[in-house]
C-alpha cells in the first residue's frame, strides 16, 4: 500500500473532499455556469500551453543562433 502523506502536507483535497468541493462549487455557480467556467478554464490551459511551445521554440533558437556565431 502507497503512503501519500507527502502529498497531505501540500493540503491538496483527499477522497472525501473532493465530492464536498464539487457540492460547493455547484451551489456557489449553479448547474448553468459551470460549463462556461471549464470551458473557459479548458481556454485558459490552451494558450498557457502553447505559450509554454513558443518560449520553447525561441530558447531553441536562440541557442541555435548562439551556437553558430564565431568565438572571439
């Protein structure tokens, strides 16, 4: 059997939590606003991936070019 103290000391939310939160969540924002926020969350992960992809690419690049300039 795994022991996931580690991940308790972080305070993430366990096994009877997580229910408790969706219950919390559905009275806070009701059943017509949820989908609008996971949409709009599922948006938000989208371009911080692919800004992720992009700094990537410009760091790959940019130590492309490095690695083609003369030493001095």
């Amino acid at each position: 059997m795994m022991n996931f103290a580690p991940l308790s000391i972080l305070g993430l939310p366990g096994g009877s939590e997580i229910p408790i939160l969706g219950l919390v969540i559905l009275l806070l924002f009701g059943g017509s606003k949820i989908p609008q926020l996971m949409r709009g969350l599922g948006q938000g992960i989208g371009e911080l991936k692919k800004g992720l992809e992009e700094g990537k690419q410009a760091f790959k690049e940019s130590s492309e070019e490095k690695k083609e300039e003369p030493a001095k």
